[in-house]
C-alpha cells in the first residue's frame, strides 16, 4: 500500500486490522494521541484527503493512495500555522493532551461552524481548560503577552512549551521507541473477591512473541502503599505488585510480556485461573457491620480494626456538641451523599521503563517522579543511585497520577529481563483499576440562634476506600477544612474509612475537601431557609476571619497563617455579581429558575511534610537554567517558576531554561499536588533566583568597585552606579578566579495559609424533563498575588467545568457484582464544550503572608463550592431538595414527580 503522510510517500503495509492512529505513531508522528480508542475524544484527530477524521475507529487500510495530514505536517517551531499560533496565544490548552486533534479540528472550520461550536466541537473533548480557552482560540483572541525584564510577576507570559505543544512535538510519556521494546499487558480479576487457586500458564507462554507470565509467584512479596505521600507512613502498607487475594472486580492478577501489545492481550485471554470466589461487600456501612467479609488480615499497624474492615477512624470534639445544640433555636440534620467518580485525564497511566549502564530508567506519567523513585528502590531493593525516574510531559492528573500503579510491573519485567518494556493503560483500565474519587457518606447536623449565629457543627463522614487503603487517611483527616470554614464553638466530627470490595479510591481535585463541602454548603443553604435567612447573609454571618482559631479537629496549635478576609471578600463579589448580573434569559414556559451559591476554604499545602529544591545556574551561553522536580501536567506551574525566576533575575522568561522532572537531573520534589505545585516548589525557585542574584550582584559589586546596594539586575548585564556591566563580562571574570554563579535552595510546606472560593449559579430546571441548563456561572477565589492572570482565568474556568461534570453527568456506575458498567468516555459522560457555561472569574485583591511573592496556588480549591452552589440553585428552582450526587436529568425527574405526588395527594 502507497500513502502520503505530511507530504512524504512511501509504502507500508499496515497490521490486520490496524487503525490508522497507531499506523501513524508507529511511523513516528506521535502528535496524533490516544486517549480513548473508541472515537469518543478526537485526540487522535487527523486530515484525510483535508478532512478530520478520529483515526482510532479509521482503518490504516483506508488511508492507502490518500492524503494523512498530522498536527506536524501543518506547522513547526517558528512557522506556525494560523490556529496554531492562536491556540499558542490564546492560550487554548493546559495539558495539551487534546491540544493537536482540538487544532486539527478547529483548523476546518467554515465561518457557520465558528458560529456553531457546540456543534462544531462535539468531537473533541478537554478536560482542562474548561473550554474557554479553546473557544478565545478558535476565534482568534489572544490573552497572552510579553514580559518586559525583571517584569514578569503579573504578566500572562505563554507557557514554556507553548509552541511544542501546539505544534504536537512536545513529548508525553509514551511519545517515544525503543529498539527492542516488549509490551506487558495485564490480566484482570472479573470477581470482587476471591482467592487464587492456581494459574496455569502453559496456553499463554505458547503464543508466539509471548516471553513472561508473571503471576503472584513471581514478583517480590513486599507490602507497600500505591499512593504518593513524602511520608508513606500516613498510608497503610496493605499492597502487593500482584496478590493471591483478589479484592476488586479489575484488580491485576497476572501480567504477560510479549513482543506486541496484540500478543501480550492474546497471552491474558489464554492464561487459565481458577478461583475461589469468596463473599464480597460493597457498602461501608455494611462492611463495618459484624460477620460482614473481611478484606485483610491484620497486617499493618495502621489498620485499626480488619475485623471491621476500618482502616482509619477520627473523632474529635471542640467544646460540648450537646450544650451547643440545646442553646439552638433552630436545628438542622441531613445525609448527603457524593458518589465515586474519575479523573478522566486524557492521557492514561503508563511507564517504560529500560536498562542503560546498569541503571533502570523508568519514563512515567507520574505527579511525583522522586517518590515514585523511592517506591520501586524498595519493592526491588535498589539502591537509589542504580535507578532513574523521571517525566516527560503529563497529560493530565488531577492527583489521579499521585500514585505509583504503572510503573512497578514495567520495571519489574524490565529488571527480569534486561530488555526496554511499555505499559500503556487503555481507557478501560482506567476506568476499572485506577483510583477514583473516595465516594462518601456525610450527615451533617447544625444547630443556631434565631439570629443565625452556630451553636453546635456536627459530622459524621463514612468514606469508602474501597480494596486498598491509598489516601484513605488523609482524605478523611482532609475534610475538616469543611467544618473549619465556620465559626462555632461547639464542634463534632466523626469519621470512618472503610474497606470494601470496589475499586481503591484515592487522590482526586479537593482530596477529601470536595465531598465534605457538598454536604456543609447544602446543609448551610438548608439552615438558612430555616431560618427564614438568606443564605449569603447566614455565611457572612459565621465564617471565619482573621483572628480567629481555625478549629476543625482540634484546639492545639497548628502551622496555618490566616491574615487575610479573603474568604467574606469572595462572597462579596459573588453576592455582587449575582444581583447586578442576571445571566442567559430563562428558555421558556416549563423551565423553573433559581439561584445558589456555596463557598469553601482550602489549605495552601498539605498538612503532611512536604520537600521542594530547585536550582538555578548562569550557563556560560548567559542562559539561565532553572531545575526543578516538579511535574508539568497543565496545572501551569512551570509557566509560574519560570516567571518567579526571571522577575527576581530583571531578565525575561525567555532566559530561562527550564529542566522538570527528572531525579538524574534535579533535587528531591514530593510532587505536583496539593497546590504545593507554587507554593512550596515555587517557594524554593524564588530563593535559588535571589541567591543566584546576590552573588552576581556581589560580583558585580566587587568588579567596579561599586557598594552593591548600588547594583541592580538589567536583563543580561548589571548596572553599578552609573557603570553597565554586561553578564558575559561578569561571568568571564568569574571563571578566571573559578567562581560560578550556581545555587541550590529548598523550601518546605510550613507555614500554610488558606485560599478561599465561593460560586454562584443561576440555573433553570425543566418541571418535565429535569434538564438543567446553566444561566449564569461566577466564581471568585482568593488567589493573592496573581503571577499569570491568564492561567489563573483558566485553572478556575477549568475547576468550575469538572465541578459541573461531577455534579451534574458523572458516576462510576458498579453493578451487583461491583463491576464498572460504564467504563468509556461515551456512557460515564464527562462535560463537552455544549455542557459548559463561560464563567466569569473575580480575583480578590490580596497578598498572602507566606507564598512566593506572596501569591497562593489555586487550582485545586476552585472546585470545592461547584456542586453545592448547583444544588442550592436546583433547590431554590424546585423546592426540592437534592442530596445525592449527580444530579441527572432521570434523578431530578423522580423527585419532582414524587414531591408533586406528595403535595396533590396522589399515589407514585
């Protein structure tokens, strides 16, 4: 067969059966991604013949004797095509995952289908950006500019990669070959408990290509915990790389090596096991209950009662719960309950992993490569200096990537057999096994004065940790930030992590905070209505300010700095906009319209210890080199580092030269989460930029004989007095006496402070239908200093589009036998670009106490207040009210229906 790929001819002959997407990646053109492999996404978007097509449902077959065009056949580096450079200066991505099919999309469109994007995009999903971006994109409106020197803080500044990016070369995990490579594909448990009796291997080692089957025989038998902590001793050590025990319907039970990913899957379907299926639990409730199926034995000190299946349990009083309610004039109970949903990334979980002068190397999708490092030197007793972890660039995480889940089973066959292995999860594993949001179960009891002030906060959180106990405890410990929000002198919190047969839960966007804060701002909003109250006034009312303890668990002291009213100025500015803006217009007769808001308060770090260490050298080419162990998966902060560096270096960004990612090549770095990302690694880039620039500045100083009180940074020189002396004249005369100006500083996460949100919504519900349409989305946050506008208008529009999708489209559907039904992007339906209203962002004017220019991270809170501002609106709309998540159309149908039955007398 004869095909022309990006204006070059030759002639190939494609696998049975294989589509076009890894035809081409096979040929090189690694712009083309997988995300799906079932034409949900458009990652894998390509011209045929100039039209776009998803080439993982197009047969390579079809290509023969016509036109492919990839995102690198339409432009490079320094000569973009047109919507590439819109989408570089819009900025229209994050990740960047979807950035090349969203181009090759976008790049077709007539006038009429700009006009249409609901439609138009309908093909294309991002789970980034909420989509804002991509629509300034598509329409030529730029939001990013340049930076003058010593300037940069303040400025939306493109990120690093901007141009790599939208021109597909800039690479993600799996973006790369091997000679020699093998593939390793994983054969799942299809019970939800169950104990392996034997596995008979001889069908699979029979397929031609297939060269290991590796059971739970053949790897190490070390106990460790998947998630990713600097101290793992806050997780339980309840793992193995593979089992004897089955605990989830999905969970690995045997891995198969083989030349080609097609051999390794025809090497699972053939291995025999035989199980002994044991009696499984699904509910937590249940599974505390006694006689309920046990999951482990008592193998960790940190599992509290296996007997119970509770791995944690928290219980904490501040003042007298009872006193508080009995001085109550009105009180509030309610059980709300926020389901177990996906990350979604587009790119999925993988790892290759090779040998090189006996070291391992392993390339991984991973929000920590440094701790992902220290894991695997001790499942395979390494030493560290006999190993290499480290990332290209991360599709997505979302802290769906704050655990190490791919890269143990690469490096193991890798070390087994000396040969370069790839494992590559498909959208079905990650759906199945990867770790999803903790679903939990909260009542929420208030009591308070006429006037609206608390006397008495009480919770009872029953979380679901499903098979293995990864982030179970400090998700748990996490969702007292939720009761920390109020002001209350009399406060309760009761809290469980449980064990079930489902799949392990684990870190997710508001880790442990988004569940708590539906079921506090939904249970405000109710006490509020009680009290004949609005419910803005009842949370000016009670929020915390500064000054105040912020008591959640405990009344000792703790590390957080609370100087600024950042959280009562949000609600401000939502207040505000709600009354002077009142949205889209209502769609007409049978549409109910209301109004909600919700707000919430999120530490800046996590209370664990948390280790960054940059550093920063003046390179003999008058660059700078900022190295830096954090991860770059679209939250933005190597776009915030590199900023923070060239503003404390008077130079630009484009001086800067960033290195990420890599333990050969930079310090320690406990990872991208937990918005640590800015305020602990970027705490540690500010204090290697200002060392580096004290001792040029001292150089400098010396060399004119000028006191340095009287030089200052001037892009690539120094002004001393009246004198300019240029860097490369500094740096030359360094060199002569063996000076460098090089230095290393770290920076840890104490103290903490506090970022705050709150949204509001307008919303109209259809009376039949239970459709919601979005009217009117604002959301304020307290971000501090702003380093990059741009990026901040994205992460917060980004936020508020997945709150809507969890609120509203999303659940981890599991049957009777706790098998995932809906495990593709078709039926567990994260948000398209028609689902997603624009939302308008207000930044609070602020100035943190203890971040890096005292700036805050804010990627991470903005999602806490979306779903109970949704509710709260569905409530007002309906007067009914809805305390389980998500609201879909089926659900809202059904209560309406049976509160209209209740009020007519009629029988449902």
């Amino acid at each position: 067969m004869t095909y022309l790929v990006n204006g070059r001819s030759f002639d190939e002959e494609p696998e049975p059966g294989q589509c076009l997407r890894t035809f081409l990646r096979a040929l090189g053109h690694y712009g083309v991604k997988k995300g799906c492999d079932a034409g949900d996404c458009g990652a894998c978007t390509v011209w045929l013949d100039g039209e776009p097509v998803h080439s993982c449902i197009t047969p390579a077959f079809r290509a023969d004797g016509r036109e492919v065009t990839t995102i690198e056949g339409i432009g490079s580096p320094g000569h973009l095509h047109p919507v590439q450079r819109q989408f570089r200066d819009a900025p229209g991505f994050q990740c960047g995952f979807c950035t090349a099919g969203m181009i090759m999309t976008s790049a077709t469109f007539t006038e009429a289908q700009k006009a249409d994007l609901p439609r138009a995009l309908k093909g294309n999903l991002c789970r980034c950006t909420g989509y804002r971006g991509i629509e300034d994109a598509v329409n030529g409106v730029a939001g990013v500019a340049e930076a003058a020197p010593g300037k940069a803080v303040g400025t939306s500044v493109n990120a690093p990669a901007a141009e790599d990016v939208v021109t597909g070369r800039a690479e993600f995990t799996m973006d790369t070959h091997i000679d020699g490579m093998l593939h390793l594909k994983v054969l799942h448990s299809p019970h939800a408990h169950a104990r392996i009796v034997s596995i008979d291997k001889t069908d699979a080692l029979a397929v031609p290509g297939v060269h290991r089957v590796y059971t739970w025989e053949d790897v190490p038998r070390r106990r460790f915990t998947t998630a990713i902590h600097t101290d793992h001793l806050v997780d339980p050590d309840d793992t193995h790389i593979l089992d004897r025990t089955v605990r989830f319907a999905g969970q690995r039970v045997v891995a198969v090596l083989a030349d080609s990913v097609r051999a390794a899957e025809e090497g699972c379907r053939r291995v025999a096991v035989e199980y002994e299926v044991l009696p499984a639990v699904f509910d937590p409730e249940e599974a505390m209950a006694d006689g309920a199926p046990q999951l482990h034995e008592a193998v960790d000190p940190f599992v509290l009662d296996p007997v119970h299946n509770t791995l944690v349990e928290i219980h904490s009083q501040i003042g007298d719960i009872d006193a508080g309610f009995a001085e109550a004039d009105v009180i509030h109970e309610g059980t709300y309950f926020s389901p177990r949903v996906q990350h979604a990334h587009l790119e999925t979980h993988g790892s290759i992993a090779w040998m090189e002068n006996g070291r391992l190397n392993v390339r991984t999708s991973s929000q920590s490569p440094s701790i992902a490092k220290v894991k695997l030197a001790h499942l395979f007793a390494l030493r560290p200096d006999r190993l290499r972890v480290f990332c290209a660039r991360v599709g997505g995480g979302f802290g769906g990537k704050q655990e190490v889940i791919s890269e143990d089973l690469a490096a193991l066959a890798t070390l087994d057999t000396g040969r370069p292995v790839s494992f590559e999860y498909t959208r079905e594993e990650e759906f199945t096994t990867a770790s999803p949001r903790h679903p939990m179960t909260l009542t929420v009891k208030l009591g308070a004065k006429a006037d609206g002030t608390l006397t008495a906060f009480q919770v009872r959180n029953v979380s679901n940790t499903g098979a293995y106990g990864n982030h179970a405890g400090e998700t748990l410990y996490a969702g007292g930030a939720a009761v920390m929000i109020y002001r209350c002198p009399h406060k309760k919190y009761d809290a469980f992590s449980v064990y079930t047969n489902t799949v392990p839960s684990g870190a997710l966007r508001g880790y442990g905070m988004t569940q708590p804060a539906f079921a506090v701002e939904s249970a405000m909003d109710e006490l509020a209505r009680a009290l004949h109250m609005d419910p803005l006034a009842l949370r000016r009312r009670n929020i915390v300010r500064p000054g105040d303890p912020l008591l959640a668990l405990h009344e000792g002291p703790d590390d957080v700095v609370f100087t600024e009213d950042g959280l009562g100025k949000c609600l401000d500015l939502v207040g505000e906009a709600m009354a002077r803006t009142a949205g889209e217009p209502s769609p007409g007769p049978g549409w109910l319209v209301g109004s909600g808001v919700a707000s919430s308060l999120h530490e800046t770090a996590p209370p664990t210890e948390h280790l960054s260490e940059a550093w920063v050298t003046l390179g003999d080419d008058l660059m700078y080199e900022l190295a830096v162990g954090t991860v770059e998966f679209g939250e933005g902060t190597s776009t915030a580092h590199v900023q923070i560096a060239a503003n404390q270096l008077g130079t630009t960004p484009a001086r800067i030269r960033l290195v990420q990612s890599d333990t050969d090549r930079t310090g320690f770095d406990t990872g991208a989460f937990a918005s640590a990302g800015l305020f602990v690694a970027g705490n540690a880039v500010l204090r290697a930029a200002n060392a580096v620039r004290d001792r040029i500045l001292e150089s400098a100083a010396a060399y004119t004989g000028t006191h340095v009180v009287m030089c200052s940074m001037d892009d690539d020189g120094v002004l001393c007095g009246d004198r300019r002396v240029s860097l490369a004249e500094l740096v030359a005369a360094a060199r002569a006496r063996g000076i460098r100006f090089t230095a290393a500083r770290k920076a840890y996460g104490s103290p903490r402070s506090v970022t705050s949100n709150a949204q509001g919504f307008r919303i109209a519900v259809h009376r039949v239908t239970g459709e919601i349409r979005i009217l009117y989305s604002v959301q304020a946050t307290d971000a501090a200093v702003i380093i990059n506008p741009a990026q901040v208008r994205g992460q917060v529009e980004g936020g508020v589009a997945q709150g809507i999708g969890f609120a509203l489209t999303e659940n981890h559907q599991v049957d009777a036998d706790g098998v995932m039904v809906n495990p593709n992007f078709r039926n567990y339906r994260i948000p398209a670009y028609a689902d997603i209203p624009r939302t308008e962002v207000l930044l609070v004017d602020s100035a943190d106490s203890v971040g890096p220019l005292r700036s805050k991270g804010i990627a991470e809170c903005c999602i806490n207040p979306v779903a109970p501002a949704l509710a709260n609106a569905l409530h007002d709309a309906t007067g009914v009210r809805y305390r389980a998540l998500p609201l879909t159309p089926e659900r809202i149908y059904r209560q309406l229906s049976e509160s209209a039955a209740v009020t007519t007398g009629l029988s449902t």
